[in-house]
C-alpha cells in the first residue's frame, strides 16, 4: 500500500509539470469512484456461499449494482450521464 501511494505522487508529478493538473485535482476527481469502490469492496466481503461458481455471479452482480447505485447516490456526473444515454436508447426501442 505505501509503494502503491508512493508511486501514485510520482506518477501525477508530470501532469502537473505539463497540464497543472497535480496529484490533490486528481484525487478530487476520484473521490466518488474510490468511496463506491470501498463500499462496493466492503459489502462483497459479507458474502459467503459455499458454491464458488454461485459465489463469483452473485459477486459480480451485486457489485455493479452497489457500485453503480453509489454513484448515482453521490450523484456522479459521468454515472448520471450514462444512466441517462442508456435509459434515452431503452425508452426509444
């Protein structure tokens, strides 16, 4: 974890150098990603089913649904937009 962090400021010292866009606008940006991701992580760890194959679906759906309602209960601009696209394209059909 402190390489991961370390290498995380080295990597945003050119952005910043070039773009001004440094490692605390980054963070800012991904702060609604990194809360979902955690609460997306923490929720999955409750699960334990002994069927790994039942597991690994469930898992994975209930994560992009805990993922995705997060976002929108952050009200996340991209996952406000594109809920909006695909509801715009299913409404049309």
């Amino acid at each position: 974890v402190g390489t991961s962090f370390l290498a995380f400021f080295i990597n945003a010292y050119y952005p910043y150098k070039l773009f001004d866009f440094g490692p605390i606008q980054q963070l800012k940006i991904a702060k609604n990603y990194i809360v979902a991701t955690t609460i997306m992580y923490m929720s999955l760890l409750c699960i334990h089913i002994d069927t790994l194959l039942f597991a690994l679906g469930l898992k994975i759906l209930l994560g992009m649904i805990v993922y995705i309602m997060v976002l929108v209960l952050l009200k996340d601009q991209l996952a406000m937009k594109m809920i909006s696209i695909i509801l715009l394209k299913v409404r049309n059909k």
